[in-house]
RNA sequence: GUGGUUGUAGCUCAGUUGGUUAGAGCGCUUGAUUGUGGUUCAAGAGGUCGCCGGUUCGAACCCGGUCUUCCACCCCA
C-alpha cells in the first residue's frame, strides 16, 4: 500500500534552485570567516546527553530533542524510577544522547577536550544544522542552520571591533544594505539590577526590559511589577524607556544612572571603547547602535551583546546575534578562557534576501548553454564544444535526445538557459554552429573551429 | 509547553441550510508548427476533498480524535 509521504514538522526540502541559494549565502560568510582569520571546525551531529543539558536553562532543555539508547532500554531503569511515571526522571536513564542545540556549546566542548593542541587566541567557524523541539513559525524550523565565529583566549575589546566589522563585511556583500547591529554589555545590565535593588531579579528584569520595543513601556512595566521588581526600582530605571538619540548621549545618561556601580561603569567604558574604535574604522552599510534594552539569552553572555536586525522595512527577528561569554568553558573545567562569538541565521537571511529580491540573478543559473541535439552525428560535433567550454568554466550541455526542436526549447527556457548552440546538418556542412541568445532572441554563426574566447565574451555580458 | 488557525488537482484558490457525474485560473501533455522557446488558439490528462472514526438514507460540508500549516504567547536564529 502506498502511503502518502512527509517530512517531520519543522523540517524542509530544498530544490535545486533553494540549494543554489542557501549556498551562496553560505560561500560569502564563510569568504569572510577566512578572510577574517577563522579555521573551519566541526562537531558531531548528537553529543552526549549531560554536554547539553542544563546549559540553555529549563526552557532550552525542555526543547533539546533527546535520542533515545538503543537495545533494552526500558529493562535498564529501576522500578521505582520507572512506576513514578515522571518523565523528567525517567529521560535521563534511556536518552543518553541528544542532538546538538547550538553551536556553541559543543564548541566549548571541543575546546576543551582538545585545548592542548590549540593554538590560543583560536577563531574558529562553524557552519552546521542544529534541532530544537521548539514550534514552528516563520523563520524559526527544527532543523535549521548556524553559522558561527568565535574567538577564544582573547581578552581584548578589540575582538568585539572585529566581530561588529565581520557583520558589516558580510552583509554588505550579500548586498544587505540598512541593517542594524544592536549592542548592549551584560554589565551595564547587571549594574542596572543593581542600581535599583533587585540584582537577585536580574534575568526576570532584563527579559521584561528587552520587551520594551515589541510591548511598549506600560506593559513592561506591568511584567516587572508581577516578577517582584519594586515599584520604586521601577521608577530609577525610568529613564531607560526614554533612552533615545545618539550613543554618547545614551551613555551619559547611563553614566549618571550607574555612577554607584562598579561592574555598571566597566560595562560603559566597554561600550565606550568599542563604539569609538568602530567609529575611527568606520562601517561599509551596516550601523552600529547603543541599545540599552537588548538582552539575548543571558546563560553565558558577560561583556558585549549583539544582536542583528534586518532592514526596517522587513518583519523578521533577529537574523544574527552573538557576544562575549568569559566563563564558558568553565563548566567543562577549564577555567579563564574568554570566548566571544557571533552567530547569522542562515535561514533568516534567506527570507530577508529573497523578499527584498537581492539574490543576483545568476545564483540559481544551473546551466549557460544547452546544445540541440539533431543526431548522432550532429550531437558528436556538439560534444567536443562542449568540452571546450566546459574547459572555460561555461556550464553546458548536451540535450540527451534527438527531441522535437520544439521541446528541445522549451526545456532551454524552462531551465533559464541564456544561451541555445544549435549544429544541425546543415551547420555541420559548414563547419558552424549556430549561437542564439535566449533573451534577445538573436542568433549568429560561428566557427566550429574557432577558439571559444572569439565568442566567450558573449556570456560574460549575459550569462 | 499554552491559546488560536489551516488543509479540496502539480500551484493559488472557489464550492449552495448536508443531496446525483467536485469546479476555475495558472501549470502539465498533445496538436496547429517534421529546424526555433517565451505570445496565441484547440483538445486532453490529472482529485479515495490531510488521515482515522462517528452522526445520517446520504458527508468536501456536521461531531470527535490525530497529523500538518500559519499566528500570538513562552523562548529564540
């Protein structure tokens, strides 16, 4: 019985045109993860269960997708573990393994199990799928893909300069123009928590605050109230919902707020410093912006935070993000390493690229000519141009049979051939082929002799 | 994980208070056109109406379940 088929929710088919696409998204990162210094790395599919689990929080761990032993599992767990029936006891035991949620983490991982072979400072690339078990909605899937820069045994805010200059050079040569690279530092966060008395409170905090632009000030304010935060903490970081204009403006502002905090004042000259340093080199299209609101995921961060928006006129969320993180490697034990990294979401810059239309238009060009096939003999003729061509890099091909003319063209157009070589008998008569362009309709005899270059210019211009 | 939404031809979608052979546009195949595609004209193929069950004389339509899609939360790329 045939069945109907399917693909797990969250999860997709790529046509050869959507491959096309992806990949070149993918070449011009990775151009730039070289020529930024970064060596490619890469890391299992699955990891073991306790790598993962506990490092992205209880909602990261709820939406980690474990992989359940093999063989008798079910007789491994003792009965007082399996007649309680809790899944949340019962998992560990018969799911050894998960697959890898992120990156990072599996990064820190291979850092530290091979940190005796790596030349520090290392930067390292990664550009892999990763799962999570969360619900599907527009730019978010199952299996999607990371691309990740990191950079550790590196102190220097200098680091953080090159990650901003990184996204810049990226996305300007995606041709992405107008996005937004949002920065924010973990300790002017923290100084923040402090300042207004609730630093026990200051995840529930920076979660409410990082809402503000999406909710509004009213209903952050509603969140924080109902998290604990005083209506008197409230009120000294008023000033943060207003906070506007230009960075040194902003900082200023911050300055007077977090004049009593140590840790809040480190974090504002970290902004300081990296702000002027980006200013001094200057950014291609991208803008570097002070947002005090931005939180991100605090399980690791501790310096910088970034995060990327794409051009306002598209409804998209974050399509990278990244930041500093001293301690990551920590928890595998070893100790002051600093890492900071950053990450694009390659299915996001998709979605962005292909509804702003920006994907040149040869990207998914699969073929440049397609020779007509008339015959055996013809088709031999057509054959060793082929190869000349083939020589010169032009995709080309030979139709496989002696089709109708007509369908013959129609699969040309159909494939968004630019170029249609036709060697009938009559050309092969005369030593010549016919060379017609798709667009333009023209067509012209050349020499089955000739050199491709007499004509190669031709495709330079179209193809 | 919570609440909602969607599913009919390859694609985008119509489809009467439940009633006989379920439609359109685009696409596809063939022909007009035995050496010229995109435009045009004609003909044709293609659907157990997501799946399972229930109500009914009768279900694409009503009810339950399930899967899927998209959306808002949660969280996040």
């Amino acid at each position: 019985m045939a069945q109907k088929p399917s693909i797990p929710k969250g999860t997709r088919d790529f046509s050869p045109a959507e491959v096309a696409k992806r990949n070149f998204i993918i070449s011009t990162i990775k151009e730039q993860f070289e020529l930024f210094g970064f060596q490619p790395i890469e890391t299992p599919s699955f990891e073991n269960s306790e790598t993962l689990l506990g490092k992205y929080g209880d909602e990261g761990d709820r939406l980690i997708f474990k992989i359940l032993n093999s063989g008798d599992f079910i007789s491994k767990v003792d009965d007082v573990t399996y007649s309680s029936k809790k899944s949340s006891s019962i998992a560990p035991k018969i799911t050894e393994k998960a697959l890898r949620y992120d990156l990072t983490v599996p990064f820190a991982r291979y850092v530290v199990m091979h940190q005796n072979e790596i030349d520090f400072p290392f930067k390292r690339y990664q550009i892999q799928p990763v799962w999570r078990a969360d619900r599907p909605q527009k730019g978010r899937f199952r299996e999607f893909y990371q691309c990740d820069a990191d950079i550790v045994g590196a102190n220097s805010l200098l680091q953080e300069v090159e990650l901003v200059q990184l996204y810049d050079a990226v996305f300007t040569n995606l041709g992405l123009v107008g996005t937004v690279i949002k920065m924010n530092n973990r300790k002017v966060l923290s100084g923040l928590a402090e300042v207004i008395g609730a630093k026990h409170l200051l995840v529930d905090f920076t979660v409410a605050l990082d809402k503000l632009d999406k909710i509004g000030e009213d209903k952050v304010k509603q969140e924080m109230l109902s998290k604990g935060i005083s209506e008197n903490a409230i009120a000294i970081a008023a000033p943060l919902f207003a906070m506007k204009g230009s960075a040194t403006n902003q900082l200023k502002q911050l300055e007077t707020l977090l004049q009593d905090s140590q840790v809040g004042m480190a974090g504002i000259n970290e902004l300081k410093e990296i702000l002027i340093t980006v200013g001094e080199l200057g950014l291609k299209t991208a803008t570097l912006q002070l947002d005090v609101t931005l939180a991100r995921g605090l399980n690791y961060y501790t310096g910088a935070i970034f995060e990327v928006a794409a051009p306002s006129s598209i409804k998209m969320g974050s399509i990278g993000g990244g930041g500093r993180y001293d301690d990551l490697t920590g928890i595998f034990g070893l100790k002051d390493v600093s890492g900071v990294g950053i990450s694009f979401g390659l299915d996001r810059i998709y979605l962005v690229l292909e509804e702003l239309h920006l994907f040149p238009k040869t990207v998914d060009q699969s073929l440049q000519v397609l020779c007509l096939n008339f015959g055996e003999k013809e088709a031999l003729a057509a054959l060793k141009l082929i190869s000349k061509l083939r020589g010169h890099g032009i995709k080309a091909n030979l139709y496989p049979a002696a089709a109708k003319v007509q369908k013959q063209f129609k699969y040309a157009d159909k494939r968004n051939v630019p170029f249609v070589v036709i060697i009938g008998a009559e050309e092969l008569s005369r030593n010549e082929f016919i060379l017609k362009d798709m667009v333009s309709g023209e067509q012209k005899s050349c020499s089955l002799d000739d050199e491709p270059s007499s004509f190669l210019n031709e495709f330079n211009g179209n193809a």
